[in-house]
C-alpha cells in the first residue's frame, strides 16, 4: 500500500477530483493548508500599495491506496493539476505498514 499526499492550486481541486472518481478512487482526505516553495509568495498591488503574500493558499489531497493503483492515480492528479507555471504544486509518494477499518476491523488492502 502507498500514501499518495498531493498538493495542488485550490481552483484545481474539482478538476482533480473529478478524474480521480471517474478512475474509481472512493476515498480522498482534504486540506486546507498554506505554504511556499520555489515559487516564494506573491506580489501584489491594492490602492497603489505593493504588497506580498508569502504564504500561498493550496489544497493537500491524501489518498492511501493498493500498490497497482499508484501509476494511473499519479497520471489522473498530473494530467488535472498542472497548468504549465510555478506553483502547480508537488506530489508524495510513502509506503503504508498497515490499514485498519475500525468498524470491522479489517486490515490491508481489504480495509482501504
């Protein structure tokens, strides 16, 4: 099992959720979550002030899935998110020791 941890432009979260149903993922967690990378904030202009935000608002997706569904879900996420400019966010990839459904009690691939 992986941990796939997206995170993505907020105005693409619909797009990215959309393909990732339609290729039958039936669990994502979401955030809400603020942060810089290279791209360092933004510089704006309101009423002739300049201005910076050096925190960018931005979406974490989490999904944990069964190995053989790593490739096409990373494709669906890649293919929706990205826009061509700095910002369009990252993706992280770790291996799960164990899932538990709690109300069954089962575990591993079963219990995603």
């Amino acid at each position: 099992m992986k941990r796939i941890e997206a995170i993505i432009r907020p105005e693409k979260l619909q797009e990215v959720k959309t393909a990732l149903v339609n290729i039958g993922v039936t669990g994502i967690t979401l955030e809400d979550v603020r942060g810089f990378g290279r791209q360092k904030g933004q510089t704006g202009t309101y009423r002739g002030i300049s201005y910076t935000v050096e925190f960018l608002s931005k979406s974490r997706m989490v999904l944990v899935v069964s190995d053989e569904r790593v490739e096409p879900i990373l494709a669906a996420i890649t293919q929706t998110a990205a826009t061509g400019t700095i910002g369009d966010g990252k993706i992280f990839i770790t291996p799960v020791e164990q899932a538990i459904r709690i109300r069954t009690g089962e575990t591993g691939d079963v219990a995603l």
